[in-house]
C-alpha cells in the first residue's frame, strides 16, 4: 500500500463482516494482521460514506452477532 495515499480506512475484524461487506461490492485493499490477536486478520476497506452505512447495518443487525451465553 502507498504510504503517500492518505485515504481514510476502516478496519474491520469480523471475517463475517467483511465477506458481507465484499459481497455487496466493497473492496478489501488490505488484510493485516490484528494487533491485538496477531494469529487474526483485520480486513482494511477505503472510509466512504456508502461503506459506513453498510458497516452500520450490519452491525445493528441482530443476526451478525455471536452469542455470548
């Protein structure tokens, strides 16, 4: 990736997400791995308007969430 491009990204760590994401024709530009968990991968989409109001959706909706019993 460019390090001269500063184009705002979102990072998404849900492989769920962002196979939803890629599916409605959102662009994956990065897979790195998760600072936090390296043995994970954080998925990297460019910031539009349009890629934060699906993120949203999917987040809100119940059916993407794990149970936590």
């Amino acid at each position: 990736m460019n390090q001269n491009n500063r184009t705002k990204t979102k990072a998404v760590r849900s492989q769920r997400i962002a196979w939803l994401l890629r599916k409605e024709g959102f662009k994956i530009i990065n897979v790195v791995p998760s600072r936090c968990r390296p043995e994970l991968d954080v998925f990297i989409f460019e910031a539009t308007p349009e890629l934060c109001a699906a993120l949203d959706q999917h987040i809100r909706n119940k059916d993407n969430r794990r149970n936590k019993d």
